[in-house]
C-alpha cells in the first residue's frame, strides 16, 4: 500500500474520531463549542486563502495525481483545520497563546521537511516566509477570537473578526467558488473606482450597524454573540435589517467586478435564508429578549427599506454652549430643522456639570461630544442628514474630523465667544 495514501487515511481517520469524542461522547459546553466555531470559520477561510497564495507564489505545492481545485488535497485541509483550530482550542481554552503559536511553529518547521520527504508535498526555498505567514494571519487570529469569545472579553475585536470573516466569504470564498463552477481562472481585476463607490454605499449602512450593535447593543451581529440591549437609534432608527439589506444588495456589484452573473443567485439565497431562516428566529428571539420594546419598534420602522423620517427615533438631548457665536448658529440651524424627538438646549440647562462641548444625551444616558454630538443630532432629520451624520461619526472619518475641530479652538476660545468676551469686557 501506498505510504502516502496510509498516513493520509490516518490522520482523516483521527481527526474525525477526536471530532466524534469532542462532539458525540461528553458532555457538551456550549459556550466552549463556539468558540471552537470561530476558530473553525476564520481558518477555513483563510487558510485557503493563505495556502493557495502559497502554492502560486512557489513556497510550497502539494503533490497529487488530481487537479487541486484549492491547491490543497481536502483531506488534508480537513486535518490542517481539526489540528490548528478545534484541538488548541479544545485542550487550552484561549490560554497559553505564545506557547502554542511557539509549539505549532516548531512543529511545523519540524514536520514540512519529512512531509516533502514522503512524497506529500515539495517545499520551495523560501517556504519558511509561508509558514510565519500561516502562523500569524491564520491560526493566531482564530485562537485569539476563540478566547475572547470564551472569556466574553475584547467586544470590539470579535465584532471586528465577524467583519473580516463576512468580506472575506463575500468577496474572495464566494466568487472563488462561482468562478470555479464555470471553470473560469479566478483573478482579482484591477479596482473599478465606479462599483467602488457602490460597494461602499451599498455596505456603509451595515458598517455603521454593526458599529452600533457593538457599542451600544453591547453585542455582535452574529446570533450566538448577540447584544444585551436593543439598538433603536443610528441606523436601527430607519430599517429593522441594514445588514441584511447590503449583504442581498452587494452581489449585484460583484457580479460586475468578477464578470460572473451566477453570483446574482446570491441575492435569491439571501432573501429565502432572511425569509424562511433568519427572520423568524429573530422575531422570536427579539421578542423573548426585549418583550414589548421590540414588539413596538418593530409596527413602525420598516424591516427591508429605510424609511426616510425617524418616526419612532428614542428622544434625544443635544446641548449647545451657551453665549458662544459658533454653537448658538448650530443651534439656531437645528432649531430650523424639522426633527423628530430632539430636545435642543442650552448648556446651562444641563443637570449634571458644566459644559465646554456641544453634547448629545440618548435615551438611555449616554453622552456623545463635539463631533459625535452633532452626528447622532443629524439623525433625528431625515435619511439624508443621517447619512452625513453616519459618515461624521465613523471611526477613521470622526477622529479626523474631531482633529480639524480642535485645531480650530472653537470650545473655549474667548475670540470665538463674542457674546463671553462683551461680557467680560
């Protein structure tokens, strides 16, 4: 028998009995089967990615009497996966990052040389740059996703995982698989500016939702990672589902960019999944979680639209320095607006302490300054100022912004202060 084809059998046959004794035999924990997902899910994706960008820059190819369609036998990706994600995460829980990342890399370095010298695999000369590449945007990523998802800590870096994961299935794994079926050479074009500016538009609402559900639902948009509170403003102030909305919508570009008109399937997918999957299981869940809150902003915001006044917007406070030029003419412009539940104040109307920043206060306390005050105001407008108030408040966009402002010493300048500064003369 072919020495190549029994090891091969040997580690499938292992790695599918410590599945089946992880997941058949004890006892299960539930939040440990997660974390073990994420981990799954971001070195499946990249992985692949890594690997057959690997084999194409010539660090290493695998040998195999059949075409690779991912440059890579299954049965070895399928060990590769259970070896570098489920059984770390299994065994350690997170912990002992270092010496795991210090323990794989060993072994690698130890175990490439004797898979070459069985026939399994021929190593190219610079095929050590491949595995520090490996060792740090796969398998790195994934522990460290498991672990916080396991201990409930780092929120913003696992919502930020969430993210990587969905672009890199929306624009790498599903066109790779579109382009495979039609026996087409996948390539990545060069960037078209136009279906740029489309797949930022279309995508922009559900970054900015997930920006929200993270900071303020204190959660994630994955179901088994969910918020603890409900998200009624932002952009949850004019659809039920923006994130919904832009993954059905961004195939249409996609298939323009990658000249392949069988990702359009993928809108068709992705309605019968929201529709027969996804929906009800969130009416459900929502409606266990937040009882009548739900159940009320779901009668009057729109589910697969966005509608283009805030009707049921929670109340808002926004709060202007008083006898400064520059506030008292923003203020004096949303007082022209027609908004909808936005208190608009003068500072010395505020309850808690002085203030030297226009400050917006939501309907569960929070405070927003400056920048963010004025972007969160902009939502109580209309969809066209919330949009610009979306962009002011995002996170790159925002601190360059806030950047500019400071620079300009508007907050507490005198010279700026017209009415302060005749006072105090």
């Amino acid at each position: 028998m072919d020495t190549t084809f029994l090891i091969r059998s040997c580690l499938s046959f292992f790695c599918f009995l410590l599945l089946t004794l992880l997941f058949f035999v004890k006892k299960q924990n539930k939040n440990l089967n997660w974390s073990i997902f994420y981990a799954m899910l971001w070195t499946t994706f990249t992985l692949g990615i890594i690997n057959y960008c690997a084999v194409e820059n010539n660090l290493w190819y695998f040998i195999s009497e059949t075409p690779l369609v991912i440059n890579i036998p299954f049965d070895l990706f399928f060990v590769w996966i259970v070896l570098w994600s489920i059984l770390p995460v299994y065994l350690f829980r997170g912990k002992h990052t270092l010496i795991i990342l210090l323990s794989l890399f060993w072994l690698d370095l130890a175990l490439m040389p004797e898979l070459e010298h069985l026939g399994m695999l021929k190593l190219g000369d610079n095929w050590i740059m491949g595995e520090i590449t490996l060792m740090f945007l796969v398998w790195l990523p994934s522990y460290l996703w498991a672990g916080f998802y396991y201990r409930r800590t780092h929120l913003k870096y696992r919502t930020l995982f969430q993210v990587l994961t969905m672009t890199i299935l929306l624009f790498i794994i599903i066109p790779f698989i579109a382009k495979t079926h039609l026996n087409n050479p996948f390539t990545i074009n060069a960037i078209n500016p136009y279906l740029f500016q489309i797949v930022l538009i279309i995508a922009f609402p559900s970054l900015c939702a997930v920006i929200d559900l993270t900071n303020k639902g204190k959660g994630t948009p994955f179901p088994y990672d969910k918020t603890s509170k409900l998200v009624q403003n932002g952009v949850y102030a004019y659809c039920i589902n923006p994130i919904q909305w832009s993954f059905t919508l961004i195939f249409i570009p996609l298939s323009i960019y990658y000249e392949s008109y069988l990702l359009l399937l993928g809108i068709v997918i992705s309605i019968a999944y929201t529709i027969g999957v996804s929906h009800p299981q969130e009416n459900t869940d929502m409606e266990r979680r937040f009882g009548e809150a739900w159940i009320n902003y779901k009668k009057t915001v729109p589910s697969w639209r966005f509608s283009w006044k805030p009707k049921s917007i929670p109340k808002g406070t926004i709060y202007f320095k008083k006898n400064c030029n520059q506030c008292e003419q923003v203020k004096s412009w949303f007082s022209k607006r027609q908004t909808e539940d936005l208190l608009i104040r003068f500072s010395n109307e505020y309850e808690h302490s002085s203030l030297f920043q226009v400050t917006y206060v939501d309907y569960t306390g929070t405070e927003y300054k400056s920048i963010k005050a004025i972007a969160h105001g902009l939502e109580h407008i209309n969809l066209a100022y919330a949009s610009l108030g979306w962009f002011m408040r995002f996170p790159i966009i925002h601190t360059i912004l806030q950047y500019l402002i400071d620079t300009m010493d508007f907050n507490e300048n005198d010279e700026d202060c017209i009415l302060e500064k005749r006072n105090s003369d």
